[in-house]
C-alpha cells in the first residue's frame, strides 16, 4: 500500500533459520492481501510454498503459534473449499499434516498435553493467569480447518475422537471453544470476520479476522459459492452430536477432571455453567 513495493527476499534462504515472525508477516500479507484484493497465482504460488517448507515449525510462536497463520492463509487461498488443486490428493494431505498438528507427538505427554507446547503456553504476565477462558488459537482454528475441509461423511467420527480426548486441558479448551463458537454453528455468525472482539469466550485466531465473505465472491476456482463459513449440515451434526454426547453424567465427569487443575476450574468461571445451558441434556 505504500509507495514502494515491500519485498522479502529473505524467504529465497534458508527458511529453517529464518526468524518465525518473519515467515508470519509473509503468511499474513499474502492471506490480508488475498482478502483485500482477491486472489493472485504469486500469492498462491508463495503460499504453497511456504506451507510445505515451514510445516515443520508450525508451533513455533512469537506471539501466536505460526500454524494460525497457516491456516488463515490456506482458508484465504481455498475459501469455497479445495478446487484447482495442485494435485489429485491434496485436499487429504492437508487434513493429514496442517489438520493434524495438534497431534504431533511433540504436543502430547502420555494422555495430556504437554503444557507450554501448545494451547495456552504461558502464564508470565504481571496477572499470572494463562488465558484459558478463551480458545487458543492454534485449537480454534484447527478445529474450524477440519470443520471446513474435512468430507461430511468424516465429520461424525472426527468430532468424536476429539471429545474422547481425556486431558483436563484439551477438555477445557472442548467447552470453551463449543460456548464460543456456538453463535457461528446455529449460523448467526456466517464468518469469522463477525467475530465480536473482546468475546468471551474468544475463538478469534492471527488474522482470522480477514476472512470474510468476499473472499468467496472473489474466489476463481470455479467452485461454488459459499455462503457461510461452514455448511448447514456439517453445523448441524457437530450441534446433534454434542447434545448427543453431553449427558448429565458425561458433564459432570468433564467437570471433575477440569477442575482436578486449579487453575483450569478458576479461569473458565462461569464458562461451564454457560456450556451447561447451551448443551448438556437431561
């Protein structure tokens, strides 16, 4: 937007040294530019690139996690789903790597999370508190690329396996992340550009902001366009599935493992009563 073009001939090096943040600034440009103006085959040519050099580093942070930043700019390239791919099974090598880097095994200790790798990863601010009343952003938006991307008929099984998970801290993200997106599952909110700042629970995530309906409307692949974020039915079967899920019993058994972390049960407050409310059935 300036006078002269910006430029980053860094990302011609090696990308393994490369500061994270300056990888993150590339990704942000190339999905805020993709949103402001349309698509471009130099935005999407770096893109791709990029994405497969830096998936390795995708829980790095400066800020945020780099795997937000990659997944905004893969919804901003892919708005209306994976058409004109680059090859046959690229949709499926996605959903294997970038919709599963949550589950790296770095990521994990046995059945919990290791704590400070992902998710909410510190508590060193003047407050010492950890941020868990809201969604992390590198679950929420994993949760919305596998809910965007994955084939309907895998939607059912995949929602399931993420609410087997028996970690307080991932369960705690669960309820968080199912009260805050509830507004964009019962299709008031269409995209996440609606998302209310200072929510609470927040399921923002970097630069998910950006990701409005125009990039749909702007969208050359050819495929259809979409309407909303996420489609009716796919909405739909996580809401079923979740009320289907949460028995009286089966909450309270969450909420004895939350708050088995002191300060998991102090952080989320009136979080599960609200969870409780919207979903739990009796």
């Amino acid at each position: 937007m300036g006078e002269e073009r910006r430029l980053f001939p860094d990302l011609l090096g090696d990308l393994a040294s490369l500061p994270i943040q300056d990888i993150e600034q590339a990704l942000v440009e190339i999905a805020s530019g993709t949103c402001s103006f349309g698509p471009m085959e130099e935005w999407n040519s770096w893109y791709h690139y990029l994405l497969v050099q830096t998936l390795p580093r995708a829980h790095e942070a400066s800020l945020n996690s780099l795997l937000e930043s990659l997944i905004t700019g893969f919804i901003a390239i892919y708005p209306n789903g994976v058409y004109s791919a680059p090859y046959k099974t690229f949709r499926e090598d996605i959903l294997l790597t970038l919709g599963r880097c949550m589950m790296d095994e770095s990521c994990w200790a046995g059945n919990e999370i290791a704590v400070g790798r992902m998710l909410h990863r510190s508590n060193n601010n003047p407050a010492a508190v950890w941020c868990w009343w809201d969604a992390s952003g590198d679950f929420s938006s994993s949760m919305f690329l596998c809910l965007k991307y994955l084939p309907e008929s895998l939607v059912g099984n995949w929602l399931r396996s993420v609410l087997a998970i028996n970690s307080p801290h991932w369960r705690a993200q669960v309820l968080v992340w199912l009260v805050g997106a509830q507004e964009i599952l019962a299709g008031n909110v269409r995209w996440p550009s609606e998302f209310k700042i200072g929510a609470r629970p927040s399921v923002s995530w970097e630069w998910s902001h950006c990701l409005r309906s125009e990039l749909a409307a702007k969208d050359v692949s050819g495929a259809g366009v979409a309407l909303t974020f996420l489609n009716e039915r796919v909405r739909q079967e996580v809401l079923d599935l979740v009320h289907l899920h949460f028995t009286e019993n089966v909450y309270l058994e969450w909420l004895n493992s939350i708050s088995s972390i002191s300060y998991l049960h102090e952080e989320l407050a009136e979080i599960p009563t609200t969870f409780e409310t919207l979903y739990v059935r009796r």
